[in-house]
C-alpha cells in the first residue's frame, strides 16, 4: 500500500532506520567516552562532563550508570527532565544525587550497627576496617590508619550510621562540631552518608574513617597498648570505564 502510494516510500522508510541506527551509534560512543568510575555501591562522573552531553545521553549515561547496580529501568524520561541543578532524585532501589562537581548514583543499602572486634577486619558500608592491638613504640605514620591509646577507651567499640544530633571534638580542636556539617566540609554525597561508618566506644564517637578522628585516647609516651584501626573505602580496581 505505501508503494501505491509512493515508489519510494520503502527505500526512505529504510534510509531513516539506517539513520537513526546511525544516531544511536553515535550517541553510544559519546556515551561510553564519559569515564564512570565505580566504588563498592556508588558510581560517579564529572559534572562537567554531564552537563556537557545532549539531553538524550544524559539519558543514557544515567541509564548506564543505574545498570551497574541492575537498576536501569527505573529511569524515566521524567526523571531527566525533573533533575535538580542540585539534590537528590530517589528511585526504587537506587539514588542519583547531582552535586557540584560530580553526579553520583548509589544503591540503596541499609546496614545494621556491628560490634568491632578486637585483632579482627570486618566489612561495613563503604570501608573495610581492620583493627590491631600492638605495643609501642610503633610507627603511627600510616596511611589509613589511626591509632589509639586503648587504655583510654571505654571497649567494646562499635560501628555504625550517624544518629541524629550526633557531635564530637576532633584531634586538634576544642571545639565539638556536628557529624552533618563534618560530611559537607568534606564533601561527602548525601546518598553516602546515611552507611558511611562511625567508629565509637561506649563513651562517644572516636573516628570517622578518611575523615577525622577524636582527640580522645591519643599514643603518648605512657601508652602501654595500642589499638590500630586500618579502614580502607572499597574501591572496585580496574572498573573505570
């Protein structure tokens, strides 16, 4: 019927399918050009980077992004067209927050306050924490370590998310500050910092890993023990696409 009516109706039906197969090829490789680097439970990429693509791979990197986390069709068109300039867009089982110099997709987990042993490593949120009890004197240089008089604390210790109205004094300051205002001056996502570890003993918080530690229990030269805590955020090498 579409021939009667135009002898070539056929021909530019198929040119256009091979158009728009072209369009798609194109957007693809723009897409797959964008660096996506990739965490345990969270992706992130350049705002720049973002904000410089055509709306329809914005769609398609987001979509890209959620699919790590198997979460993919989720994503509505919708979605795109209500994006903040800044905040937070929560889908079913995934969360996509728009910040100032990346865009950062999260899965939305939910972890239950652990103890943490002694001598031991367990696994919570974003971190892997490994603990050690040594005696001084001992090299307190360590990259991702922090150490701690463990006569000054009051065990066991115990990992878990931040608690409303939650405040401590960090090491070389008097003055108690607030957990959410210690995650914003470090730029730590909002969809991180609901698993993001606290570290404390039945005294107070006594570190936040990569962030800051107390000022409590601090190695002098009367420490007889020391208690080694080694957090290392679980990075997935090799997975920067």
């Amino acid at each position: 019927m579409l021939e009667q009516i135009c002898e070539s109706s056929m021909e530019n039906i198929s040119r256009s399918i091979d158009n728009l197969r072209d369009i798609e090829t194109a957007l693809e490789t723009l897409v797959d050009s964008i660096n996506i680097t990739r965490y345990f439970n969270h992706v992130e990429i350049d705002r720049d980077a973002f904000e410089n693509l055509p709306s329809a791979c914005k769609f398609l990197i987001l979509k890209k992004m959620l699919s790590i986390f198997n979460s993919d069709l989720e994503l509505k068109r919708a979605h795109l067209e209500n994006l903040p300039e800044k905040g937070i867009v929560k889908l079913k089982s995934a969360v996509i927050e728009v910040m100032a110099s990346r865009v950062v997709v999260a899965k939305i987990m939910e972890e239950k306050e652990k103890e943490l042993p002694l001598s031991d490593k367990i696994h919570y949120g974003y971190y892997n924490i490994e603990t050690e009890v040594i005696s001084p004197p001992a090299n307190l240089k360590v990259e991702n370590c922090e150490f701690f008089d463990m006569d000054c604390l009051e065990l066991p210790l115990r990992v878990g998310k931040k608690k409303i109205g939650d405040r401590f004094v960090a090491f070389g300051s008097e003055n108690r500050k607030k957990i959410k205002d210690i995650f914003i001056n470090s730029k730590i996502p909002r969809v991180l910092r609901e698993n993001y570890p606290i570290i404390y003993d039945r005294k107070g918080i006594i570190l936040i890993p990569g962030i800051k530690r107390s000022n409590r229990a601090p190695v002098s030269e009367k420490t007889k023990t020391i208690l080694k805590i080694k957090h290392d955020e679980v990075i997935n090498a090799g997975e920067e696409e």
